[in-house]
C-alpha cells in the first residue's frame, strides 16, 4: 500500500511562485516588478499505468490518477498532500482512496547537498480508521555535474496498521486472527540516481529499495513489506517539455510467487486470487507541474 514516489511532494517545494525581478536596463532593476514571495507553491498532477509502492501495486496493476501540492516557505519548512485512487491490494472502502498528509524541513548543507526531513501521514478518506499510519523520513540529496544522488531512510514506529493480525491470506478471508490490536514497525531504505543527458530533454532515472517488517498481514489484509523484507528497483528515464514530463520505467521487486503464495487472496490480481502485483512491468505516466 502507499504513495508512489511517496516524498516526491517535497521535491517540488523548490519549485518558484514568482519569479525574481529581472534587469530592464544594464545595472538596473524594474522597480515596478513584485519582490520575491517567501512563500511558493508547487504541485502536479498525474495519469499512471498503474500505482506502485515500493514495487507493489496498489490499483491492480490497472491505471490510476494522481495530484499533489506542497506549500512551501523560504525558510525550509513545507506542508504539503498527495492523493490516488486505489483498486485491489490495499484498498479498504470509502472513496478507495489514498490521501497523504506530508510536512517536513529542507536545509541546504552545501551547495550541492541538501537535507530533507519530515513526516507522511497515510490516509484513506472514508474507508477503515486502522490502517492509517504515520511515517517519518530523512532524504540526503547531492549533485555531482548533471548527476543527482539521493540516500534515503522511512521508518515508520509500532501502530495497528502495519501490525501482524494474521498470519496467512487464507486466514485473512475466513476472519481467524493471529494477534488482533498487534502493533508493528517498518523500515525502508533507499537509493535514487538521476542523470541528466546533455543536449536532450531526457533524464535517466535509477532506484533500489529495501524494506523490513512483518511478514503477515495487517488489520485489513494488507502490509507495508508483504513479506517481511524484499527489494524493489526501477530502471526508466524521462522526458520533458515546458511543465510537461514523460516517464518511462521498469519496475520489479524480489518477491516470488512461492514467497507471495501465503498472502492470497489478498496479495493477487482480481478476485480469483491468482496473478501477481509485485512482478516486473513496465509503467508509463504523463506528469503536469504547476
């Protein structure tokens, strides 16, 4: 379950709501235009060919619609919200539907390093209470040239929602609980490269991924880590246009059938309990910054 690209939000705080003011004359300044506001504001939004968390679907390997905005002051702090329509593994009623609350801080190190802090609240607007959860993160980013390095780390202390209320899927769908009100924790680590191609508008993008948590399901047949710990990589790159963004990727995870088999029905494609959601596929989106 969750975001895709869960912290991207805070990326884009960097993004400017009004534009310095631009020399009219040769050691001059427009005195009419506005000075810079402390405040910027930022978003897009998003059509995928499916959502992946940390390399699981979350809509069924079906094709799902994203949006986001983050406010953002020059001080470093940020509040922001990020939401997707969910189908499958990880929904749980109302508006199937994942609203993620995100604040945090940015400070500048150096010039090329940049220190990201902050929390994400998940959330599902209507649906069941239990599953939401609270997940502190810390994002150290750096540039090298045209490349962009990140080192990230989620962790995500002991609540119900990422707790081990049953031990099988088969267990899950006849209701027989392995610890009801159990509390879990979970941690993820991660790495992103992008690399800017000179001359092009093309950006290649590369990421891994580890988790660790419980290997059962929590209090709607869900988890955080399905399996208790597993990899996830993308290898795509983008391509971009004005505030248009096209974005290519391979996504697979480590997570074989026989390791998943103890999940379903719950970790499958449609109601029959076959398929899988956390194979390698190819996934397409089309991204609008404002």
């Amino acid at each position: 379950m969750k975001v895709f690209y869960a912290a991207a939000l805070a990326a884009l705080a960097g993004m400017p709501l009004a534009a310095h003011a631009q020399s009219t004359v040769e050691g001059e300044t427009d005195a009419t235009a506005a000075p810079a506001s402390p405040i910027t504001v930022s978003g897009a939004a998003a059509i995928a060919s499916d959502y992946r968390f940390r390399g699981v679907s979350q809509s069924d390997r079906e094709m799902a619609v994203q949006g986001g905005i983050t406010v953002a002051h020059e001080s470093g702090l940020y509040v922001g919200t990020w939401a997707s329509n969910l189908a499958g593994w990880g929904t749980f009623g109302g508006a199937n539907m994942e609203l993620d609350l995100i604040g945090g801080y940015k400070a500048k190190l150096a010039d090329d390093a940049t220190l990201d802090v902050g929390l994400t609240w998940y959330m599902y607007p209507g649906g069941a209470d239990k599953t939401d959860f609270a997940e502190p993160y810390v994002k150290l980013s750096g540039t090298a040239g045209a490349a962009t390095l990140t080192a990230g780390a989620a962790y995500a202390p002991k609540q119900q929602a990422i707790g081990r209320w049953y031990r099988t899927g088969a267990d899950a769908a006849a209701g027989v609980y392995t610890d009801p009100g159990a509390k879990d924790d979970n941690l993820y680590l991660w790495g992103d490269g992008a690399l800017a191609l000179a001359g092009t508008p093309l950006t290649a993008r590369a990421h891994i991924g580890h988790s660790w948590g419980q290997d059962g399901l929590g209090p709607n047949a869900t988890a955080v880590a399905p399996t208790g710990a597993y990899w996830d990589w993308s290898l795509g790159a983008d391509a971009t246009y004005k505030n248009l963004t096209f974005n290519l990727s391979y996504v697979d995870t480590d997570i074989s059938d026989r390791a998943a088999s103890y999940l379903r029905p719950s970790f499958s494609k449609g109601q029959d309990g076959t398929g899988t959601i956390a194979g390698g596929t190819v996934l397409a989106s089309l991204t609008a910054a404002f």
